[in-house]
C-alpha cells in the first residue's frame, strides 16, 4: 500500500517552477506558485516530455516540446479542457518543513485473453 512519500524541503522549489522526483514507480513534477505546492505526473501524454521543466503561468504549466498545456492542480488539458486526456493529479502534504506525495500502487495487471 502506498503512502506518503518525503519528495524535498520547503524552499527547495523556486517560485513559479516545478522540480521532478520519483515516486512509487512514477515521476512526479512538483509545483510551486502563489505560496502553494501542486503533484501531477511528469510525463506530457502527448509524447512523454517532463512537465516540472515546462513554463509556470497562471496554473498551468506549458510542456516544453509542444507547449500543450496543464492544470497544475488537477492534470486537466488546457487547450481542450472537456478532453479525457489529462495527466494524474496527486495528494501533496507539508509536515514541518517536508513536502510529502501520496502516489497510489498502479493497478494490477491482468492477464490478455488469448
């Protein structure tokens, strides 16, 4: 069972930036902006880029190769806001001076039908 995972330090994340970190199997870009921390996973699902170095703005962030936009809160597409593509949203914490996220197991597999 997963649980909440110490990613970095309050202050390790510059204003208006993300940072990319592993967790439970999965990268995870954290976001800081207008005082609040924000968890969605890293990989664009458009062609897989890293978000947490995309450009910050408005509570979005624009991935760096085709700059297709997301919610930094809640992983919805920007540019088409009522489309399913999205990316994962997770639960983030602050204890003390740690930024903990929580990233639940994958699902499990199952076997193909042959």
């Amino acid at each position: 069972m997963a649980e909440f995972v110490k990613v970095a330090k309050l202050g390790d994340i510059p204003e208006g930036e993300g940072r990319n970190y592993p967790v439970n199997g999965r990268m995870v870009a954290i976001f800081y902006t207008n005082g609040e921390y924000h968890a969605i996973n890293d990989s664009c699902p458009h062609m897989g880029a890293s978000l947490s170095a995309g450009y910050v703005e408005d509570g979005q962030v624009s991935c760096p190769w085709h700059a297709w936009r997301f919610c930094i809160r809640e992983g919805t597409w920007m540019d088409n806001p009522k489309s399913p593509l999205r990316c994962d949203s997770y639960e983030l914490r602050i204890e003390g001076d740690d930024i903990l996220v929580h990233v639940p197991d994958p699902a499990p597999r199952t076997p193909e039908a042959s």
